[in-house]
C-alpha cells in the first residue's frame, strides 16, 4: 500500500497533529490493510517534516501494524534529516 503524506499537509511539524495524522490515516487508510501488505510512505511533494510529526505518526504505525515499512521520495533535506533522526533511536 501506497501512503501519501502530502496528503496530511505538505508541512507537517507538530506532535499533535502527527497524532492526528495517524489516528485518521488508522480509520481511512489502513482499517483494510492486511498482514501480509507492506506499506511504502510516499513523501513526494512534502517540503517540511519535523521529527516530532513524524515520530508521533511512525510511533503508531508501528504500534498497530507489523508491516515491512519502506520510504519513497526522501530526497528532501528536512524529510531525509528526519528519518535519520527518527529511525536511528
């Protein structure tokens, strides 16, 4: 499954509303995903991504789905920066 974060907004820096992300993406985007489905976040056109987002929104997908995870488009410095500091904890 394919997930566009520009989806949630193309900047997106605040915990809460990487909590907010989640939540909506758990109700409209993965309540029919299943076990077997890897996931591949998509963040094309996304120009801010802050730690504290996207620590919030990979804290739970990782907490309610045991896909293989994968990224796509990270070229972006803020997005690139991000995911080294999220993922290297």
């Amino acid at each position: 499954m394919n997930v566009l974060i520009k989806n949630f907004g193309d900047v997106l820096t605040s915990r809460p509303s990487g909590k907010e992300a989640i939540l909506m993406a758990e109700s409209y985007v993965f309540n029919n995903l299943k076990d077997s489905e890897d996931i591949v976040l998509d963040f094309e056109s996304v120009k801010v991504l802050s730690p504290s987002w996207f620590d919030e929104f990979f804290k739970g997908l990782k907490k309610s789905h045991s896909n293989n995870i994968s990224f796509l488009n990270t070229e972006n410095s803020s997005v690139k920066a991000t995911l080294k500091t999220v993922l290297n904890k």
